[in-house]
C-alpha cells in the first residue's frame, strides 16, 4: 500500500507542475503490460514509447528487471531490436533500480537507424513467463536528448510476473495506464521526470551492455 501512495502522491505533484505550464521530457515509457495464456504459460507484452523531445540512436536500449519464471527462449520484438537476459544489469548511468540477483532481467538494445520524429510508438516487446500474477518491478532506458543529443536516462515504475499457487493473468491497472488514460502521456512524461536522473555523458558515449 505504501509504494501505491508514493505513486498517487507522486502524480499529484505532477498535475500541479502541469497546471503552472511546465514542460517535461522522458525518455522510454513501457505505456500498456497485457498478459494472455500460452499454453499453461503466460505472454507479457510491453508497449513501448518513445516520447516527444527524445532520440533513439543505435546502442540504445531499456531493461525490465526481475522477470519472474521466465520461459527461455520465448522473446520477441519489432525489427531493429537485440534480445538478452541476465540477473544482474545493465542499469544505465544515473539511475538506481532494485535488482534482485536471483531473478532474470530482459533488456532490449536497439540496432536500428537514428529516430527522432516525435512521440513514437516502438510496437510491442514480450516473453513467456511460468506466472500469471504481477508485482511491481523497474524500468530502466536509456536515449538520447533530440535538442542537444546528450545521453539520456530513464527510470519509472512497470509489472512483472512473480511466483504464485494460483496464477492470475487478470493484471490490476497499474497508476501508470491509468494516467494514461485520464491523462494522455504528456503528463505522462512529467511523472517520469520526477524520478529521471540525466547522465552526463557526451553525445558520442556509448554503453557497453
């Protein structure tokens, strides 16, 4: 309950930074997480964003931490993507997700031509999990900034699958795609900015994940 009010406080921060007329960017944002039933599995598909004000370059990428049950090799995205899974990392510069060692990251790396023409729609990323019941987790991304094309970086809140006698692959809509949808995903963006950390990288540095 704790974390769930920590976000409803953080959103009403950002409707008043709104009101005032303030502008925000952000980098990737995991909009929508659906679950369906593969077999006695379950897909997790993220939707991802990337927002007005920010660049994808090659090298590139986001991770979604502590993927519960996954089912390997089970993964698939949009062209221009790599796929990889380790329990540790990569967790860009600047930003400090919880990471539980035990359990498996997926982080997706962009390979494809510089994107920058506005609030973009990246298409959708899944994997197979053993469960169907969500817990909140991290996403961490890294881009670029489209007005200066410093390295950029991200963190936001997102679900993933955890362990259960009782899979249930009916998620409870999270804060963030409520938000959405009241909201529209400017303010969106702003909520990101109250947790973003901008790395102080120059424009040519690239991470090695």
């Amino acid at each position: 309950m704790a974390g769930h009010a920590r976000r409803w406080i953080r959103l009403l921060a950002v409707i008043a930074v709104a009101l005032v007329g303030q502008s925000a960017r952000a980098g990737l944002l995991p909009v929508t997480v659906t679950t369906a039933t593969e077999g006695d599995k379950f897909r997790w598909t993220y939707a991802i964003v990337l927002p007005t004000d920010s660049q994808l370059r090659s090298g590139d990428y986001f991770t979604i931490y502590d993927f519960a049950g996954l089912v390997s090799p089970s993964n698939s995205q949009p062209d221009g993507w790599t796929y990889s899974s380790a329990n540790v990392g990569p967790v860009p510069d600047g930003v400090n997700p919880d990471d539980n060692a035990a359990l498996p990251n997926l982080t997706w790396k962009y390979t494809g031509p510089t994107l920058s023409s506005g609030q973009t729609g990246l298409g959708n990323f899944w994997a197979v999990s053993e469960f169907g019941e969500a817990t909140n987790s991290f996403f961490t991304a890294r881009t670029h900034r489209t007005v200066d094309g410093r390295v950029d970086t991200n963190i936001t809140d997102t679900v993933v699958p955890v362990p259960t006698s009782t899979p249930n692959p009916n998620l409870i809509p999270e804060p963030t795609t409520l938000v959405l949808a009241g909201l529209g995903l400017p303010l969106m963006g702003l909520v990101r900015l109250l947790r973003r950390k901008r790395s102080s990288e120059s424009p040519t540095a690239v991470d090695t994940i």
